[in-house]
C-alpha cells in the first residue's frame, strides 16, 4: 500500500477550518484501505510568527522538507500588518516556493454546471469552461533584485522592483505548461507583454523556440491586457494558458470568478520531481474566521490534485472530484455559493457531505 507522508500547515483565519475538512476526506479514503496517511502538522504565517517569531520557522520549514507533498490553509493576519515585511505572514509562502524549489503552479478553472447561474456572466458565456493556468513561481517582479523605497535628491521618495527572468527559467516553466497541453486538448497560449517589456519579449522568444519540440501543441501568443478581456469575452477559447509571476496572479484570480467563486478553485504548486504544495487560491478571511462559514471545497480540491500529481493516485483523486460534483448536485451551497433553490450549510456540514458522498 502506498504511504502518504503529508505535511499540514493550516495557517491562519479560515486555514485551520478548511484544512481540518480536506485532511478528513483524505482521512476517508485512507480507512478504504487506498493508502497509508502520514501527517505532520506545523504552524505558519501568523500562527508561526506567534509560535516562534518567525512566519516561516526553521521547524516548520524542516516538516515541509521531510514530507512528499504538503497540504497548505492560507497565511494573512492584519493585526500583524506593523510588522517589517520580512516577517508578516504572506513571507512564508514565498519562503516556501523558494526553499523547495516550487516553481509551477497549475490553477484550473472549470465550472460545476450548478454553479453556473453563481457566476457573475452570463451562463451561455462560462458553461463548458475548462481551463488550466499554468504560472511561473519563483521568478519575475515578486523576486527580482534590486528592489526597494529609496529617497531622491529633493526628499522624494521613489519605489522600484525589478522584473527579471533568466531563459532557463523560461525554458522550465515552458516544458510543464506544453506537456500539460499535451494532455488537454493541445493548445498553450502563452501571455506576455512583449511589445513594451523586454523581459517579456525574451518570454515570448524563448516559448516560440521551445514550441518547435511539441509539434503536437497548437501554440500562440497574446498579450496580458488582451487575455483579462478574452478571459471575460469568451473564456471557452482557452484551454492552457502559461505566464509569468505577476500577469499569472492577476489573471488567475479573475478566471476564478468566472467560476461562481474563489472559494472554489484549487491549486498546486510543483517542484521539477512533483513534490507539491497544494491550496486554495483564497485567502485567509479573518472577517468569517471560526464562524463556520468558510467553503472547503476548494480545500478538498486541492488535495485531490495532490493525489492526482504528487502520488499518481488519479482514480482516488478522481473519486473526491465526483464526491464534491455530487454535493453540489444536492444543492447544498455555502454562503460564497448560495443561489435560490440551495439549502445553505457551513463548513464543517460540507465537509460532511463530501465525506459522505465517499462512501
């Protein structure tokens, strides 16, 4: 039987809630007999920086290490906002792409046929919508040097960061997003801004190249301002799309509200051997924090991708997909769903569904 050794960090806000729900779908499957199931808990963000003075402590760092795949809530506390920027709690999710080497994230994007009148356009607009993001993570403006606030002749101040992406990185980033199209329909649209960024004009240069190694892959290329328009236009018309650090964030987000809500898009994020950190795309939510409120399904999701890409467990992974289709099929909906006709339940009772539709 094949063992799971995952590392838990709930984080904070909704992050212990939410997480508490996948780790007992996963649970779930484990008492089937489909797996052994190793966790680790350990604590990051604000609840690290409380624990040990640090968002990212060494400990929970090693937990991360020592584990195959890690199963992350979300990080973000205001009431730590005075904190220098090295030590807020959103630093430990870069420190952890960084130190493990988690350069690609994949954020699909479909949508739940019940799901279509949440969405903010039209149905006819999103329903059939089945697209895959495919973001380079330790790269671009978020990581470049120099960076910083500094002072002018005159006492102005002046900020400035540096986007900056070296072509191996290019080169990396292009291989995963071109075997993914590989597996979908065959088509990879790479976003960039090349006609005034030159770190993008290097992109673009670098994914043609490689595209010459996929004859298979129908590949083109549109500009970010472009693709958030489409994105919004027709939606339908991508199938893989793959983009810096910055457009990806941005473009990421908005693909998740054509969904109905971010509340229900998964996440993973790889390194080159598939060790992944799997979460959802939200945030941390303090404003519902404890009060049963948050949606776990875009929790749940993401430990479904963990099985799928980290452990090659696709018919498991398979099963939790169909089990949250099946919820939702029920009309049960938390609030960020809600729709007339649903009956409205919270955390923890759509975890138990999901749990339930397992069986």
């Amino acid at each position: 039987m094949k063992r799971l050794h995952i590392a838990v960090l709930p984080g904070d806000g909704i992050g212990p809630e939410i997480t508490a729900q996948a780790v007992r779908v996963l649970e779930r499957l484990a008492e089937q007999g489909r797996f052994h199931l190793e966790l680790e808990h350990a604590a990051v963000g604000g609840a690290g920086y409380r624990a040990s003075g640090h968002p990212l402590p060494e400990s929970t760092l090693a937990v991360a290490r020592s584990a195959q795949a890690i199963l992350f809530g979300a990080v973000g506390d205001f009431s730590l906002d005075h904190l220098p920027r090295e030590l807020r709690p959103e630093q430990a999710i870069l420190g952890l792409r960084k130190n493990l080497e988690l350069f690609a994230n994949l954020r699909p994007a479909s949508i739940f046929p019940e799901l279509l009148g949440a969405s903010t356009l039209r149905p006819e607009v999103v329903q059939g919508m089945d697209l895959l993001i495919v973001r380079e993570l330790t790269g671009d403006i978020y990581f470049g040097q120099p960076r910083g606030i500094r002072v002018l002749e005159g006492g102005e101040r002046e900020g400035f960061d540096t986007m900056v992406y070296r072509e191996s990185e290019i080169v990396r980033i292009g291989h995963v997003a071109f075997q993914a199209a590989q597996k979908r329909s065959r088509r990879l649209c790479s976003v960039d801004k090349a006609n005034v960024l030159e770190t993008t004009q290097l992109w673009r240069e670098v994914m043609t190249s490689l595209g010459k190694a996929y004859p298979d892959v129908e590949l083109s290329h549109m500009y970010v301002d472009n693709a958030a328009m489409q994105l919004l236009k027709n939606p339908r018309q991508f199938d893989v799309m793959v983009t810096g650090n910055m457009f990806g964030d941005i473009l990421s987000d908005e693909a998740s509200m054509l969904t109905g809500s971010i509340g229900m898009l998964p996440s993973a994020s790889l390194d080159a051997n598939n060790k992944g950190l799997y979460e959802p795309i939200h945030g941390s939510a303090p404003d519902i924090a404890g009060k049963d409120l948050a949606n776990p399904l875009a929790t749940i999701l993401s430990a479904a991708m963990m099985l799928r890409y980290t452990f090659a467990l696709s018919e498991e992974a398979l099963l939790i997909e169909r089990a949250v289709a099946q919820v939702l099929a029920s009309h049960l909906a938390t609030g960020d769903i809600y729709r007339d006709g649903c009956r409205r339940v919270g955390t923890q009772a759509m975890g138990d569904a999901v749990v339930e539709a397992l069986q």
